[in-house]
C-alpha cells in the first residue's frame, strides 16, 4: 500500500483551487443567510451536489429528517436542517475514462465520506451518496488532485460527455472518438458560451451505427463517426444529431448534418451552445431542453442559426489544436498479444468467458467487462481492482452506460489468472450485457423523484434471472431490461427491449407501487426507437409478467430470426397486453399485504388515514372506474398510432384527458357538462391553479399538457406530434391517479 503514497499526493491546479475556495465562500453566505438559497442550489449543482432522500420522504423545505437507512442496515437519526444532511455528490468521468490513480482516490474517498460505495451512473458517473457538505470541499481537493472534477456535473450546463467505452478498440467503429470527446469535454467545460442554459445538455459519440454504445439518438447532441472521400482522401467527421432525449416525454433526435468535419465539430458546438442560451426557454423548465426548442424552430430554422452563429464567432485556437496530435489516442497496451487460452480449473470460467469478454479489433486483446449489480463497487473492491487493472492493463478502465466497467487491453493469455483475482473480490459475476444484466435508477433509495423502488425490483429481477442463466434461450438471453424508478426515465426504459418505470395506484386508500410495463424499444441502433407503455402491474408482479412475455416471445416467434421488437410489432401492442392483464388485480390488503410493500422494503408502501368504513357503499368508486376508462382509451389511442391511424390517436388522447380531468371535478360533487371547454376551465381553476393537482414529482408539468393541449391550434402534420400527444397523455393520467389518491386521504 505504501508504494501509492507519493504517486497520490498530486498536486491541485490553482485554478480549481481557486473555484473551490469561492464554493466554500458560498458556502458560508449560505450558512449565515446572506446568499439567496435559488442562487447557492443552482451554485452547488454546478459544483456536483444534490440533495438527497431520507427514509423514503422529500427533504427539500427544512424539516427534520426523520432518519437515515444507511446500506449496511445501520439507522442514524437525521440532522435538524437540510443543510446538515447528506446529499449525493457526482463526479465526471469524461468519456467514461479511468485512471488507476483515480481509482484509488475514488475508492478511499468512498469509504471516507460516504457509504462506503461507489455507483456508476448511466451516464459513466461516479457518484457518492451520503456525503456531508461541509465534507465536499476536501473531497473535491482530492479528487481533483488526481486529475477528476465535479464542476459542471450537474446544474443547467452541459453535463458528462459520453462515449462508446469501445471506442479504438471497437471492431466496426469508423475510428476511435476518445480524442474528440476528451476535446469537447475540455473546451465546453466552464466555456462562457454554456453558462445561461435553461436547462441541461447532454452530449454523446458513437463510433459506429449499429451498437447501442454511444446512444447519439438520445441526447441533445450526438455525434456519429464516420468518413467520407473528399479530394480522394478519407476525411474524418461527423454526423451530427440534435434534440433527442429520454424524460417523461421521449424525442428521438433529428439529423442537424449527414457530414461535419472534424475540425467543425467544437465550433459548431459552441454555436449551438450560443442558439441554446440566447432562444431556450428559460421560466417553463418542462419546457427548456434544446428539443423543445427545434420542436418550437424546425430542424431547419434551428440549423440555419447556428450556421450563421458560427460565421460570426471569434477565433479560437482549441478549434483544432488538438488534432495536431494525430488520431490516436494514446492508451497502450502493458502486455504482449497472445491467443486465447480457454484452460481454467475454476469452474463458472467458461461461463463468464461466453459473456463477458470482447474481441478487439486488435489481435491478442480483449475487453473484460466486470458486471456490477446496480452498478455498486465497494470501497474494499474499488481498491483492489485498481491494484487489478494496474498488473494486467494499466489505466486502460472505462465506465459504462450500463452501469459497468470495462478493463481493456487484456492479453488473452492472461484471462485465466485475471477472472482468479476478480473472483476473489466477488466482481466475476458473469452475464454482462444480457437480460440478467438489468439498468436500474436509483428509485427511492435515494431519489427525490423515486415513486417505485426501482433498485429493489432490479435486484429482484437479476436474482431470478441469474438462477436461470444458463437455461436461457438465446434470443432471451440477449434482451435488455432497463427500470425507472418513475417516468423520467434515468434507468433508460423508454430504449430498453422490457422496460419498466414506477408509479402507484390507490386500492381501498392504500397505495400500491405499481410498474408501467414498455414496450417495443430498441437498443441497438444508438437507441434507434423508443417503447410505449402499455399497462400498470403490481411491482410484486412485474417477476411474473416478465416470464410471461418472454415465454410468449419463444413460443410464438416466426422463426428463430424474428428479433422481439419485431415480434411485439407484429402481434401488436394490444394482444401484448392481454398477455399481462391478468396481472393487473390487485388482491385486497386482508387477502394479501405483501402487495402493499416494495421490494427491499417490508413496510407498507403508503398506508392512507383514511380506511373504508362500513357506510361506503361503493367497493370502486365512480371517479375509479372513470380513470381506469381513461386508462382504457389513451392505450386504444397507442394502439391507433401502432396503426398509423394519427388522427386517431389524437383525438383518444385528448379524450381520455378529458375524462380523467372529469373524474377529478366530480369529486367535488360537481356534475360538469362534457364539454371540453368547461372541463378544461374546472380543472384550471379546481386543481391546477390552487396546485392541488400538483404533485413532489413533476409539480405542474403534467397539468400543464391538457391546458397546451386544448389551447393549441390543429397541428399541420399530426404524424410529428402524434406520439407526443399519447405520451403526455399517459403522463397526465397517471398524475390524475395520484392526485385522487391524495384526495382521498384527505391530504389536499
């Protein structure tokens, strides 16, 4: 342990210094009020920091924290202030890159400040949950010695910039994408030009078309690799993707150029950036992503301003300057290449041989990727492995957007020894990248937003599925299951062959966590389509329904060719639905509690006050039965538009608004007309004016759709809205279940 002593005491840039100092200047304004507390929250996520959950209860108005559930199972009383609660600190990791350095401080700082865990992220983050704030500046000194910020990893800038974790490495890349991403990361962070978002953004690459990798279809601004013959000579650049991205509402993004240079590629960047900040919205934040913006533009308006913004920019030298280094990237191989050696006497190496190694492009290596369970390494195994990867591959690490890592450059001959020493600290699970590998948020474990425990039914679902593993058929065996722990879709459902994100129903005043079932993404593609909801099932349930759609998938599969998204769009998301809706009952709390809980959590999920008494009458209520006929139309709306029947679509979405805004005026004793001027009116004033309506996870934004929806003029091509009209309907009829559930346990 001694020999890292002096290669970790790294000297700390002056600059960061600097900003780290001004953060605990703030720090102390905030301590003593003399900070608006806006301005110290939009500082402090800029810097990194969230706030997080406590014993499944927001924390964000000063109350007393009730007490904390560390992951060992130890309770700790919480403090008396928000300010002295733990919150969650993000670390970048651009590129997914890291050092054996890093990994190391990483890991100390882990078991120092935190949970004794490091968690990645979907977005190759590192993050740390449980860390005090007066703790981050120290934390950020050490890191940041070792060459790792937090700035910027959160807040309305632009956050991490992703990559394939191939990337030079990769068998069918156009060419390897670390120099540029590593460039664009050093030229965007900080840059004046990103500073005024009204929301984040988002960057990607992707070195090829066909892998899910580097996901470009989702984000804000994907860049594609590829080349062209220009003067007869190959030309490096991009195709360059704008306005995709996942949340409550999915926009696949739209191609901004088939062909950008690569000496385009940070300029244009900037320009975007300028475009963004000055025409964002920036008071609606439901409404301030750049999608919104292109949606409210046109691809093309969009295009042509950032072209001329780019005309009129200053000259800047990091334009190109990296480029003079030459294409690669510099990560090197410490062994020499050799054949595969398939000999092992240890007995799940084979196993683990089939599943969690990859090929390289260069002869003798592969990539190892070491499967995380929710994407959780402990501090213990942090160190280890660094000690690992530092013997066998040096500080050729990367992170995934699957929530793993991935050791590169191993020599084959070296694969034996390797899998021995991961066994012994338990990070040789084998099936990555395949179902048992699920993608999962982090719910309400430690997630404001959290409705479902979406860890907890990951960890479920992983069990299950890894008992089975080797029994897998093969078609089953390479599906992705991604979860959410609610609609925002940070576990990635919405791309995911089965995905699942959380929400609740109110049976008999209980609550119930439930799971909206998706269905029909694709991850291949750079996340080529996105999946619709197509039913709520019990959480307790979801186990079952996942069996059930796999089994119909073998079962009726044309032929062994057939892919599952093909085969849910060829039987239709109707009769993939009849599969599931047995599962939908949910038995009364007298004749099964475990319903009532999560998974993970023995106590009730939410026990209402208000318990059914004799007087009833009603076992399901009108306003229930009207909800659940909204629930009914907006899926006949899905099934319009999986017709292309857009007119269709739109005019059932809209209704099945109109009814679930109906269900709730009536709770009041008010019979309104149905006439959707006077809906639209009681509703406006009944629930979304005095914000009854209103909810901790999406505030107004969902009663804002049917307010747009009904003020907005008919839409010229129904096709482009058609989609996002279903959606945000679903969206509204779940917060419209929610909010009844709130009414009738007398909370609002």
């Amino acid at each position: 342990m001694d020999q890292w002593k002096d290669k970790l005491a790294g000297i700390l840039p002056e600059s960061l210094e600097q900003e780290i100092s001004e953060f605990e200047s703030q720090m102390e304004m905030m301590r003593r009020g003399e900070i608006d507390p806006r301005i110290f929250g939009e500082t402090r996520l800029r810097r990194g920091i969230y706030g997080q959950r406590y014993d499944n209860g927001q924390r964000d108005d000063g109350n007393r924290i009730r007490e904390i559930v560390f992951p060992s199972g130890e309770l700790m009383k919480g403090p008396d202030t928000v300010w002295d609660a733990p919150g969650m600190l993000r670390i970048k990791n651009p590129f997914g890159a890291v050092t054996v350095d890093q990994m190391i401080v990483m890991s100390d700082l882990a078991e120092e400040y935190a949970d004794g865990v490091l968690h990645v992220t979907t977005r190759q983050d590192i993050q740390y949950h449980y860390v005090h704030i007066e703790d981050m500046p120290p934390v950020m000194r050490r890191l940041g010695a070792v060459g790792i910020t937090t700035k910027e990893a959160c807040g309305n800038v632009v956050r991490n910039v992703t990559a394939c974790p191939l990337a030079g490495v990769c068998n069918d890349e156009a060419f390897d994408v670390t120099p540029y991403s590593a460039a664009l990361t050093n030229f965007l962070l900080g840059h004046p030009d990103c500073q005024d978002f009204g929301r984040k953004f988002k960057i990607a690459f992707s070195g090829c078309y066909d892998h899910a990798c580097g996901l470009v279809n989702m984000h804000d601004l994907g860049a594609l690799a590829i080349t062209k013959k220009v003067d007869g000579k190959i030309k490096r650049g991009f195709k360059l993707f704008v306005g995709g991205g996942l949340g409550a509402v999915p926009h696949p993004a739209k191609i901004f150029d088939e062909f950008v240079p690569e000496e385009e590629l940070l300029p244009l960047s900037q320009a975007m950036g300028r475009v963004f900040a000055r025409l964002g919205e920036k008071k609606n934040r439901a409404k301030a992503r750049v999608k919104f913006l292109i949606a409210k533009l046109g691809i093309d308006e969009f295009k042509r301003l950032v072209l001329e913004e780019r005309k009129i920019l200053p000259h800047d030298d990091r334009w190109t300057s990296y480029l003079e280094h030459g294409p690669v990237y510099g990560e090197k191989a410490i062994k020499s290449p050799s054949d595969i050696k398939t000999s092992s006497d240890e007995p799940n190496f084979d196993h683990w041989l089939s599943t969690n190694i990859y090929s390289q492009r260069q002869k003798g290596y592969s990539v190892v990727t070491i499967a995380l369970p929710l994407g959780d390494l402990s501090s213990h195994q942090g160190r280890k492995l660094a000690y690992i990867a530092d013997k066998y591959v040096g500080d050729a690490i990367r992170l995934t957007v699957e929530q793993n890592i991935v050791l590169r450059w191993v020599s084959n001959k070296d694969l034996p020894e390797l899998y021995k020493e991961l066994n012994v600290i338990g990070l040789a699970t084998p099936d990555a990248g395949t179902i048992v590998d699920v993608t999962s948020c982090p719910g309400t474990d430690t997630c404001k937003l959290g409705i479902a425990s979406s860890r907890g039914l990951a960890g479920e679902l992983r069990l299950q599925l890894a008992q089975k593993s080797l029994e897998l058929d093969k078609a089953i065996k390479g599906l992705r299951i991604k979860v959410s722990g609610c609609f925002n879709s940070c576990g990635q459902h919405h791309i995911a062959d089965i995905g699942f994100y959380g929400n609740s129903r109110n049976i008999k005043g209980f609550k119930v966590p439930h799971f909206q079932v998706v269905l029909g993404g694709e991850w291949k593609n750079n996340g080529g389509s996105y999946g619709m909801a197509i039913g709520a099932v019990p959480s307790k349930r979801i186990p079952k329904s996942v069996t059930l759609i796999t089994e119909s998938f073998i079962k009726e599969r044309l032929n062994f060719d057939e892919s599952f998204q093909g085969y849910v769009g060829r039987v239709g998301k109707k009769y993939m639905r009849s599969i599931i809706e047995g599962l939908m009952i949910v038995p009364s709390y007298e004749e099964d509690s475990s319903y009532y809980s999560d998974w993970g959590d023995p106590r009730e999920f939410s026990l209402g006050d208000m318990g059914v008494g004799e007087c009833a009458g009603e076992i399901v209520t009108r306003e229930e039965f009207e909800l659940q006929t909204a629930e009914r139309e907006v899926f006949e709306a899905q099934l319009a538009l999986e017709e292309k029947n857009f007119r269709d679509a739109n005019d059932k979405s809209y209704h099945a608004m109109l009814n679930a805004a109906r269900a709730l005026i009536r709770i009041e004793n008010y019979d309104v007309p149905n006439s959707p001027e006077i809906i639209v009116q009681e509703f406006k004033v009944r629930f979304f004016d005095t914000k009854r309506f209103f909810d901790k996870y999406a505030k107004g934004k969902f009663g804002r759709y049917l307010l747009q929806r009904f003020d907005e003029d008919e839409p010229k091509d129904i096709e482009d809205v058609a989609r996002r009209y279903v959606e945000e309907s679903q969206l509204f009829i779940e917060a419209a279940h929610s909010c009844y559930a709130r009414i009738s346990r007398g909370e609002v």
